[in-house]
C-alpha cells in the first residue's frame, strides 16, 4: 500500500471484529502493479459489509432486507417456470418456423442471463433435443432422405416415357425439384446455424456453474463426441451451381464452420474446468478431448483444413480490417489448433505433414502477424499461440513420427 494509507490488516482489524468473529484470520495480500485499485476495493467491501450489518440490526430494514431476498427467490422461480414453459413449446412445436422463433428467443435471452444457462445444465432436456434436432438436419438434407425413400415409385414411371419430349418434361422436373431441394436445404442450415449459436451462447461465460461440466460425461447419444462428429462434418448441399444463391450457401457454410470452431473452444474451456470439479471428471482433459476430435469421423478430413484456411484468411494483409469479433474469432481457431497439436498425437501428425507449411511461412510471417492489433487484448494471446503452435509442428517432424501412421 501507499504511504499513509494503511494496511488491509487495519481494514480487518476493526475494534471488536476478532473478539467476535475468532475465525477470521488476518492475511497478506501482495500486488504487482503499484497503482492497484485492489486496496480500495477490498475497503470498500469491508466497508460496506460492516455497514449492512449494523443497519441490519435495525427491525426494519431486516425485514426489508428478508422481503428482497425472496422477491429475488420469487423472480428466480418464475423464471425457472418460463424457461421450462419454453422448453416443452420448443420440443413440442411442430413447425419448424415457430421453433426457429423461440429458439431465437432463448438464445437472445440466455446470452447473458447466468440464471438460465445454469437451467440449461441443470435440467438436459433441452440439450438433448437440441443434439437429435443437429443430428435430424445437419448432416442430410431431410427432403434428400425423402426422394430417396420415394426414388424406386418414381423410377419405374421415369422409365416408361420414352420419347424425347417425355426425357426433356423428366430432366426439367428434375431441375425443378433440385431447386426446390436448394432452398429448403437453405432454410435447414439457417435453422442449424441457429442451434449452433444457441449452444455458444449458453456455453461461454458460464464457467461458474459447476454443471456444465456435466456436458462431457453424457452418455451416447448425447455424448460430446457424437456432439462433435456432428458439428465437423461435411453436410450434404446437393448439386451446386445452379442458380444465383450459391454465394449465399457458401457463406452460410462458413458462417456455421466459425460458429462450430467457437463451440470446440468452450467445450475445451470445460476440460479445464473439469480439473477442479473432483476426481470424477479428471479424466476429461485436454488430451481426451483431443482425442475425440479424431474421432470424429469428418475432422481431420473436412473441418480441420476449413479451420487453417480461415485462420489465414483473417490474417492475410489484404483482408478487411478485423473487428473485434474477428480477432476472438480467430483466437478460439488457434486455441483448437494448439490444442490439437500440443496435446494429440494422431491429429498432431496429420497437422503437421498437411498444415506445417502454412503456420511457418504465412501464419508466422511478419506482414500476417502485423494484422494482430495491439489494442485488442486477445490478440497478446494470439501471438503466442502462433509461435507455441509452430515450435510443436517442428518439434513433431524432428520426432520423425510423423512417418508412422498418421
């Protein structure tokens, strides 16, 4: 502390404090920086404390202090009441714009309200209707499962028109029914894009709530690898090119990829959560937790390249300015990539014989870091991440495993 301002041991020391609380002990508190405002916030807070409690010894404001306490228990209850009232209209709704609707809702709501992430966890109805609804919609098109539930009725009266006109009338229904395909399949992936974006919103920012840790010990099918093989894989689209919205799927893919690389960075954060939730979840780590990504059956195949191709996509010098958003963005693609890397033999290896050429003269190089703004606190972060992820690609091919069987 400063000349002349006293210690936090005469903050603790009030006259009577010790006589009457013998279990507080005093502490020393040490600061690195010398402007700290820790001092004159823990004052404050002593301060405060002691003050409440003096004044709760006036009748009054007890009762009033007891009546805010359960008006706050009471909101807490409603809420909880709403969340569920909104679960069974979301899991029993039968049109997809409806539910797309009060997902939206929840997902808006939940981003930054504690109360009803902790629901989320608590309670997993939701989530696993949630994983059945990615499972329904991501990988295939429903309407292609569909036609080919429906193609051995409608080859055998294909087959009966045999002059060219009757072929030319097939090959145009068949073009208009592969559009009709194109956009309903547009509207499936906005509608997974949703889910993913809810499931981002409940995840971050709730490492207080010891039950998201809940999520890596599910059991199949529910599983975070089955979770994970969902979420990297390469989803059926159809035919591509045939008509003036391909640019709009293809942004749609990226915008799900991103969203998808955002879900892998906070359920890593929860492997290192899971290290102080007891001994029952020591067994989730980083390790683990790269080893299901290689077993997820499109990671390494699909999604992994996706992922290298946007880190350096954001950081080329002729890409736009990156937002702040970008920059987290770019963050959560390097914290996988070192997680990958740094704790995986399997994925390392493959990293490395495909993606080493990429990090050491593009990612690294000093036009690519110069993107990395100072001003935006994350980006210290990123830098390092850049050189750690390189430092262990070389150390991987010095080990010369990667001629094993990667």
């Amino acid at each position: 502390t400063k000349e002349g301002e006293g210690t936090l041991l005469d903050v603790l020391d009030e006259p009577g404090m010790r006589r009457n609380n013998p279990g507080v002990k005093k502490i020393d508190i040490y600061t690195l920086s010398e402007n700290t405002k820790l001092l004159m916030h823990l004052e404050s807070s002593w301060q405060n404390y002691i003050m409440n409690e003096t004044a709760k010894m006036d009748e009054a404001f007890r009762r009033a202090a007891l009546d805010t306490a359960a008006t706050v228990k009471k909101k807490r209850e409603m809420q909880a009441l709403l969340y569920r009232q909104l679960v069974r209209e979301i899991v029993n709704v039968v049109d997809m714009d409806d539910r797309f609707d009060l997902l939206n809702e929840l997902s808006i709501a939940c981003e930054h309200n504690i109360n009803l992430k902790k629901l989320f966890f608590e309670e997993h109805e939701l989530y696993h209707f949630l994983i059945l609804e990615l499972r329904r919609y991501l990988p295939v098109s429903t309407v292609v499962r569909h036609k080919h539930r429906s193609s051995s009725s409608s080859s055998s009266s294909s087959s009966s028109s045999s002059s060219g006109h009757g072929s030319q009338q097939q090959q145009q229904q068949q073009h208009k029914g592969q559009l009709a395909l194109y956009f309903c399949r547009s509207d499936e992936m906005e509608y997974v894009l949703l889910i993913l974006e809810l499931l981002v919103n409940m995840l971050k920012d709730a490492e207080p709530i010891h039950a998201r840790v809940r999520l890596l010990a599910m059991p199949p099918p529910y599983a975070i690898g089955d979770l994970l093989s969902l979420i990297t894989c390469r989803p059926d689209m159809g035919r591509r090119g045939e008509n003036e919205d391909e640019d709009d799927i293809i942004l749609l893919l990226q915008e799900m990829s991103d969203v998808a690389t955002s879900i892998l960075f906070h359920l890593r954060s929860c492997t290192d959560q899971a290290g102080w939730e007891g001994t029952e979840y020591v067994r989730y780590s980083r390790a683990w937790f790269s080893r299901q990504l290689s077993l997820a059956g499109d990671f390494k195949a699909y999604f992994l390249g996706r992922m290298v191709r946007r880190i350096i996509e954001l950081m080329a010098p002729d890409s736009p300015a990156m937002e702040p958003q970008d920059t987290l963005l770019l963050f959560h693609h390097l914290t996988i990539a070192y997680t990958i890397v740094a704790h995986g033999k399997a994925l390392a290896v493959h990293f490395t014989k495909n993606y080493m050429e990429e990090f050491k003269y593009f990612v690294r190089n000093p036009t690519f870091m110069a993107r990395l703004e100072k001003y935006y606190p994350v980006n210290h972060r990123s830098e390092m991440l850049i050189h750690q992820i390189v430092e262990r690609l070389e150390q991987w091919k010095r080990t010369n495993f990667m001629y094993g069987s990667a």
